[in-house]
C-alpha cells in the first residue's frame, strides 16, 4: 500500500501562544488513536515553534543559516503525520477528520503528498 505524507501547516499568527487547549489535544489523541488502530498511521508528531527553529538554505553556491522566528513565513509547518492508505482519497480523508477537531481560531492546512517508492 502507497504510504502517504500529511505536512500541517499552521498560522502560528492565530495559534495560542500556550499552544493547543487539553480538548484539543483529547479530540487530537482520539482520532490518532483510531487512525493508529485502523493500521493507516505509521509515525506522527508536533514540531516546536518556528521561533525554535533553524533553516539552512543553498542558493548560488553559497550556503546560509538563518534562527527562526522566520517572519517572511505566514505558515509554518506545525507537525506531520506519515500514513499508509489504500489511495490518495483516504489519505485526504483521515486529513480532513484532523483539521476538523481543531478550534475555528486555528489557522491549519494539511498538505497530503504520496511518498515516492522505489
């Protein structure tokens, strides 16, 4: 089966600065749970804030380091989760259930890509 890669993106904009509220994280930790007993999930988790990160970039032969915050980026990527699904759609299924259990304040796009085998 194609295994499948969910990128959620985030408007750390409109994300509460204490970070997910315990129902979310009840109604997230649900729907991991049946995706997980569904045998779809094979690895999932959160990232830090961009203000934690760092990007190394390569552009004209020239390597450099930039420490986040990165403030030319609206969106950052907030997690991931890496499934094994029948198809595309049932990927984008499990995708859509996830955005779903987010508060409407939340600013969350998951982007659904197939990972390239072989």
């Amino acid at each position: 089966m194609p295994r499948y890669l969910s990128l959620v993106r985030i408007d750390e904009t409109t994300a509460p600065a204490e970070g997910p509220s315990p129902e979310l994280m009840q109604r997230m930790g649900e729907l991991i749970e049946e995706i997980t007993k569904a045998g779809v999930m094979l690895d999932t988790a959160g990232l830090t804030p961009s203000a934690q990160g760092t990007r190394v970039s390569r552009q004209g032969g020239k390597i450099s380091v930039t420490d986040g915050p990165f403030t030319e980026s609206k969106e950052v990527i907030g997690g991931y989760a890496l499934m094994q699904c029948k198809d595309m759609a049932e990927a984008v299924e499990w995708a859509k259930r996830f955005v779903n259990v987010h508060e409407d304040y939340w600013g969350i796009t998951c982007e659904v890509r197939q990972i390239a085998e072989g």
